[in-house]
C-alpha cells in the first residue's frame, strides 16, 4: 500500500468514527430529551378536549385546549382573546386582568402552543379558528368579541368567515392580515422562507446533540410549522366580506407588521375604526399601554349597538374599499423581513447577478426597498460571490473548473478564454469585465488562477462592483419592472452578440422572448407543470421503475411472462395490440351492458368504410354522435366523437386501420378495474376512476385561448387544448358559457382522473363481479364505463362498458393530482403483483403462457401497425 493510501485511509476512519461519535452523542441528546419530556409540568390552567383539524376537516384524534379565563361574572360580554406566533395565552397578563373587571375574557393556548397538546395535524391559522370555534361551543358561548394579536389576527378573520354569526367584533391588535404586507409579499416566496426556517429548526432541534438545552425556546417547531402551514391569501377576501364591528390598533413604529398593513385593512374595512400609537409590535405586553380605554370603549359601543357596521358605513369609505390594491403603498423592507430579504439577495447574486440586481431596482420601484439598502444588499452579494471565485481559481486551480458547483457556473472554455485576455490587458480586465456580461466569472476565476495581486484584484473589483450595481439598480427603478426586462434583456444581447454565440444563449434568448408576452409565460408555466408534475411525465420517464419492479416478480416468479396467463380469453392477457371487438364480442350475452358497435375491416378504400357505418347507423337507428376509434389502440389515440357526415368521412380518409364504430354513451365516465383469483368465487374492484372532462367557462371578455391558458388546471396542457379547438380558439364565449376542452376519456388526451374509489359499493363489486364473470377467462382489467348517474354507479345499473383493458390496463386512479408518484408506483407495483398471482394460478390450471420472443413480435407488430 502507498503511503498515499495509506492516509486516505487513515483519514476515511477518523471521519468514521467521528460520525460514529456524532450519532451516539445524538442518540443520547433524543433519549435525555424523551426522559425529560415525561417529567414536564405545565401551569395549571383550564382544558377542553377538542377533535384535530386538518385544513377544514375534523379528524379522530384528541386535542387537548388549555385556556385561561378571566371573569367577573358569566353574563359579562365575552372577550377572546388570540395570541401570537409565537406565544401563549400569558401574553395577556397584563391586559387580562384589568379587562375582566367588566368583562368575561378567554384566552386559549392555540394547539402547539403554551400548554395545548403540541402535536397536531396541522398548525396553521385557519386550523386554529376552527379549534376556537369548537371550545366557544364546549363553553355554551355564541357570540363573543374576537381580540387577534400578532397572528391570532389571521385566526380571528378565518373565526369570522367560518362563524360570522357568533362574532360580536373583532380588533385587530398589531395583526397581521393581507398577503401583500407580510414578510415579501409573496405568498410562495414567504412560504420557501417559512419552509427554510422550519427545516433549519428542525435541523437544529433534532440532528444537533443539545440534551433538550434548545427545547422550550420560543423559535420552537410549533411556531415553524404555524408559519409554514398558514396561507394569508384569503385574509383580503375575508376582510373585505366582514360586516361587523372592527377596531383595529397598530404601532407605527412596529417593525414585524408594518403600520401599512394596518392601514391597508382600514381601507378594505369600511366600517373598521384605525388607531396608530406612538408604539411598536409589543404594546400589548407594556404595562402602561393605552389599549384597555381603547378596547373597554369599542366593546361598549358594540354592545350598546354605536359601533358602525357594514350597513351604516360611509359611502365614501366603500369607495375607497372597492379599489384594487396599490402597490405604491407597500412598506420597505424593515425588521426581520429586512434582514430576511439582505440574504435572499446576497444568496441569488451568487446564481445570477445582473438578473438579482434588475429584480433589486424593480422592488425599489415598488417601494419595498430603499435605493440604498438594494444597492448595499446587490453590492454585499456580487462582492462577496466574486471574491470567492477569485480565491477558488488562486488555490483550488484549473482542475476546480472541472467539477460541481463551479461548472455549473463557469466553464473551462472561458476560463482559457478569459486567462488569454488578462494575460494581455492586466488588471484593468477587472474593472472592464463588470460592464460585459458573460466575461465577469470567468475572468475572475482566471484572476485568481494566474496569481493576481489579491489587493489589486480587490481594489479594482470594489470599484467595478460600486459604480455598477447603483447604476444598474437606479436604472431599473428608474424604468419600471415590465420594460426594464424588456430593456435589459435587449441590452444584454447587444453586449453579448459579439461575445457570446453559443447554443445555450440563443435558447435563453428564445425562452425570454416568450416570457415577453402573457400567452408564452403561461405556455411556459405549463411546460414547467407539467414537468414537476409526474402525472404529466411521459411513460419513458415514468415507467423504469415499474419495468424494474416486473423483472423482480419475474425473478421472483421463474418466468418473464407468467402475467400472460392472467386473462386466458385475451391473447397475450391483452399486453398490447388486443382486439377490442373481440374483447367486447366475449360479452355476448350480457348485451344489455354493451354499446351498439361494430368491427369495421381495415381498407384502402375510404368509401367502401364509409357506406359500412352509414349502413350501420341505418341498420342499428343511431343518430349522431358516435364514436371511431381503432380496434387495437391505446391511450385514446385516435379516437374520434363523431357528429356529422363529413367528420365520419374526413376520418375514414386519413384512417384505415381496423376500426370500431360504437353507439355514443350519454354520462358520466368511470374506470373499474377488477380482479379475480381463479380459487376464488368472486372478484373485487382494485380501484375506480373519476373521469372529469375539463371545462372552462366564458366571462364575455377573453377569448377561448385566454380561458384556457389563465385556467390553473388547463394550462397544464394549454398547448394540447387549443390545438383542439380549431378555428374556435379565438371566439369569445358568452359569459356563463361552459366550453367543454376535450370528449374523450384517456388522461393523455387532457381528461382530469381522480381517485373514485370511495364510490365503491357491494352492489357495484357484485354488479361488476357479475358481468366480468360472463366472460369467461378474464380474471384482470379494467372496465371503462359511463352511467347516467353517480347513484346508478353506486346501485350497479344501468351502466354501459364502453371498453375493457387488459392486463397492461392502469388502475389509472393513480392520476389523481394529489397523489404523489410513490402512491402510483405503490398502486402499481400492488397491480402487477395481483397479475403475476392471477397468472401464476392460472397456469396450474393449464393456461398457455406467451413466450417472450411471441409477445416481443406482438409488440413490434403493435409498433409497425401505428
């Protein structure tokens, strides 16, 4: 051994065993954690036992409610008072009690906080409302004046859109409320902070050995997932339909809640009265605050029936309440956000620089920033990336170009490029470098890698770095968000079309060019859905697990084609390229449950296929629509609603392929898939497909492509439903008008599958398990059915089998939007693992297996016949 590997792995066991080291101080932090857990005591205080909230629904797990009460006696009005995030019901200790001289106050722990059960479903405020509404309803109490502190304001108005009939009144104590005055003013951007903070405690709570030193902190978990789990979207709304009395009461110098949000609810409130103290966000915890007056005078008017509501507000408050929001009047960043928003921008300079710094001077068009601070923030950023790059290429030298992260950033072409171009012009290229875009990293890199004086390096670059960042910054204030993108990425490809030719520009160039217009952003926003959305994903991205999970059963099985025997009746238990006809034909006598249809032989001659279903149509007394659709085809390709005679013709013209013409079912479409053990009497339903046909609906003033592509749902596939609608895609519906996008039933020609299983019930299993036994030989597949009714579905009548899969057939349930691919490979591996059975049981039974080498001449067989 080489003394080089000898220290290799020297150095490999010393990590060793200070990993080992690490995980046993962690195990013995967990257990003392857990020990000291059993041992905590809470301040006796009040409980109700509640059941969990999860969003808006109740779920069978108790919750234990502390609460304090404050009373003088029980036919007092009643106060409740909701505390922040984070805190407790204590954070009213000075408050509390001299309120509850005139009045019956309540101040709950909200779960995950004080001394409530700590350990809920969900965290968030609207979860929180509703455990309050159901304490009100433990103590007897129907009306009740709301006190929302901090974010128990967000808890009060969820309490008032959920229970408007049991709220007296609400106050907006130093409270939080619309979207747009919290935190960046972003909803996604505020909730990537909120889940960075929540994985940053948890990393710190539970992979750091403290022996419970960090618990009880007020940054706990609870507070993290309190955050992360509440959405303030709806909060404009639910102000905006309150009716009742409001007070609202706000520091002006408050620097976690911006006095503009206390402002901005004024203004959406227009019966809401509005109090800026000479204060900050914690008057309530002073023990000379103002706000017992305040609050004893509003509670009394309310009672007294003086306070203004909805009804009796000023006209001129209404009219200021209907305009849209004005982003003029966003706060700067101050505080925490501050602080929050300098390493967000230091940390997306290192991604992108100019791109950050543009983004930079649109906010401090906005009036989120300052110049000042987004300039320092921008300057504190590039300064600091640059430099690192500059040390990287002086001691991590060339071969760090070669490797992640710095070449996702730099390649070794320009570094060569760049050390050329120093070599030549000196450190004056520092300076110049900053004002070309594409030639900055590189050339920093190569600064560090050719040993540049390193105070040279950082004099020349500060200076760079001061006179471009405030130009940049001002520029894009000065110009505005939507033109300065315009503007500067023009302006970039003037600086950069003598530079920089490469492919991946031109490809940046094209992308930017369809961010440019609202249809090409909203084209790409469903390219990117359906990207990152797996029921999209194409089945060569999809199915390698799945295929790797057959070659286990197959292993498993001795046998790569033992599922082939699963559906003896089928050839090839219908893996591919089976005969609908004939699958539908097996069902002759129960043809009470099949559509009218018949095989139409393939021809070259398009009238001979023509006058075939015309006379078809006479002979069987169908009208208009029907469907085509191939006799051996997959995924709805092909498939055609007929309604007219030159659309039967138009598709026999340009199709000539075996083909099935079939009565058109009127319903509701389902997918069954069924299963039956061949030792067992009776079948049973694996799973059901709610088959929804998306639909967009007309406002009398956007076209039918704007419809769709403004549609959250139809954008996924905004491309697929215009290309569909022909020459209609740019009429404008009438308002109310419902444009149904697509007809048929296949989740790649653009039809919404959810789960249905839920539907299920012994008469559909018996109705189902009945028919498929009327068939002999199939054991597994599913049955595409359409019902005039979800009753009738669910009663097992008056149902239609449109079509019946075989083996290869989805329990296509799994293209429910809310399952995760990991419930679709779970579903599916479940699937396969009951074909294999099936077949296995089957081929005891005397069952004909395909061969691999006759089912691979089937599939290209397939293959060639598209």
């Amino acid at each position: 051994m080489t003394t080089s590997s000898t220290a290799r792995s020297k150095t490999r066991r010393r990590w060793w065993w200070l990993l080992v080291g690490y995980v046993l101080l962690l195990l013995a932090s967990h257990l003392v954690r857990w020990q000291q857990r059993g041992a905590e005591t809470v301040t006796p205080t009040q409980h109700a036992v509640v059941q969990a909230v999860d969003g808006d629904q109740l779920i069978n797990q108790p919750v234990n409610l502390a609460y304090q009460t404050f009373q003088s006696a029980a036919d007092k009005p009643v106060i409740i008072l909701l505390h922040g995030s984070p805190g407790q019901s204590g954070d009213f200790a000075r408050l509390a009690p001299v309120l509850a001289r005139d009045y019956r106050l309540i101040a709950p722990d909200l779960p995950g906080f004080g001394a409530s059960t700590r350990d809920v479903p969900d965290y968030s405020i609207r979860a929180h409302a509703r455990y309050v509404l159901a304490l009100l309803d433990q103590l007897h109490i129907q009306h009740a004046h709301l006190v929302g502190f901090s974010m128990g304001g967000g808890v009060a108005l969820n309490l008032a859109d959920i229970a408007p009939e049991r709220i007296a009144s609400i106050t907006m104590l130093s409270a939080i409320g619309v979207q747009e005055m919290e935190l960046l003013g972003e909803y996604h951007l505020n909730h990537t902070i909120h889940g960075a903070q929540l994985a940053g405690l948890w990393g710190l709570y539970e992979l750091t050995p403290h022996f419970g030193r960090f618990d009880g902190g007020m940054l706990s978990l609870e507070y993290a997932r309190n955050f992360y789990d509440s959405d303030q979207r709806p909060l404009r709304e639910f102000l905006q339909r309150y009716d009742g009395p409001m007070q609202i009461i706000h520091g002006e110098r408050d620097f976690l809640v911006p006095a503009e949000a206390a402002r901005e609810h004024y203004r959406l409130v227009p019966q809401s009265e509005l109090y800026l103290l000479d204060s900050d966000h914690f008057m309530v915890f002073r023990q000379d605050s103002p706000l017992v007056p305040l609050l004893q005078n509003f509670v009394v008017r309310v009672e007294r029936g003086e306070a203004k509501t909805r009804a009796n507000a000023e006209p001129a408050r209404f009219a200021q309440a209907a305009l849209p929001f004005d982003p003029a009047h966003l706060p700067k960043a101050m505080g925490v956000a501050a602080m929050v928003l300098l390493l967000l921008i230091i940390v997306a300079t290192f991604i992108t620089e100019d791109l950050t710094t543009i983004s930079v001077g649109v906010m401090v068009a906005q009036g989120r920033v300052g110049f000042l601070f987004g300039t320092i923030a921008c300057f504190l950023g590039i300064f600091i990336g640059d430099m690192l790059l500059y040390l990287a290429g002086r001691y991590l030298g060339r071969p760090a170009v070669a490797r992640a992260p710095l070449n996702w950033f730099v390649s070794e072409k320009a570094v060569e490029k760049s050390s050329a171009w120093f070599a030549r012009q000196g450190v004056k290229v520092i300076f110049v470098s900053r004002f070309v875009p594409g030639a900055r990293l590189p050339t920093y890199f190569a600064a560090g890698l050719l040993h540049t004086k390193f105070w040279w390096f950082t004099i020349y670059f500060a200076i760079a770095c001061a006179v471009w960042t405030p130009l940049l910054v001002g520029l894009s204030a000065l110009l505005g968000e939507e033109f300065i993108k315009r503007v500067y990425f023009g302006q970039q490809h003037f600086l950069l079309k003598a530079l920089l030719v490469s492919v991946v520009l031109l490809l940046l160039i094209k992308l930017l060019l369809r961010l440019s217009t609202w249809r090409g952003r909203r084209m790409v926003l469903g390219q990117w859905r359906r990207l990152t959305r797996w029921e999209f994903w194409p089945m060569w991205a999809f199915y390698p697990p799945v295929i790797c999970y057959l070659a286990y059963l197959a292993l498993k099985h001795r046998s790569l084609t033992l599922f082939t025997a699963c559906n003896p009746a089928i050839p090839a238990s219908g893996f591919v390229g089976e005969s609908k006809a004939q699958i539908l034909n097996g069902f002759r006598d129960a043809e009470e449950f099949i559509p009218r249809f018949q095989l139409l032989p393939a021809s070259s001659d398009s009238d001979e296929r023509i006058a075939q279903a015309q006379q078809f149509l006479q002979s069987q007394q169908l009208r208009y629509p029907i469907i085509l659709k191939p006799d051996a085809g997959e995924r709805g390709n092909n498939v055609r609603v007929i309604r007219a005679d030159s659309e039967l013709e138009q598709y026999f013209r340009t199709f000539a392929h075996d083909t099935i013409i079939q009565e058109y079912v009127v319903g509701a479409e389902f997918g069954v898939f069924y299963y039956r053990f061949p030792d067992k009497p009776h079948g049973q339903i694996f799973s059901i497909t709610e088959k929804k046909f998306p639909v967009v609906i007309g406002d009398g003033k956007s076209t039918l492509e704007e419809l769709i592509l403004n549609d959250e749902r139809a954008v996924c596939m905004g491309q697929f439903y215009c290309d569909k609608q022909g020459e209609q895609l740019y009429d404008v519906p009438a308002a109310g008008t419902r444009i149904q996008l697509v007809e048929i039933g296949a989740h790649s020609k653009g039809t919404i599958f959810l789960d249905g299983t839920h539907y299920k019930t012994d008469a559909l299993e018996a109705a189902i398990d009945r028919l498929a036994q009327r068939f002999a030989g199939f054991y597994f597949g599913r049955f595409d059915l359409r019902v005039p009714s979800l009753e009738a579905l669910q009663q097992g009548r008056d149902f239609k089998v449109i079509e019946l899969n075989g083996v290869t057939s989805e329990a296509t349930s799994i293209y429910d939007p809310k399952n995760s691919v990991f419930d679709a490979y779970r579903v599916l591996f479940q699937q396969w693992q009951i074909a294999f059975e099936i077949g296995r049981q089957n081929y005891q039974r005397g069952a004909k297996i395909t061969s691999p080498g006759d089912l691979l001449r089937i599939l290209f067989a397939n293959f060639r016949n598209r």
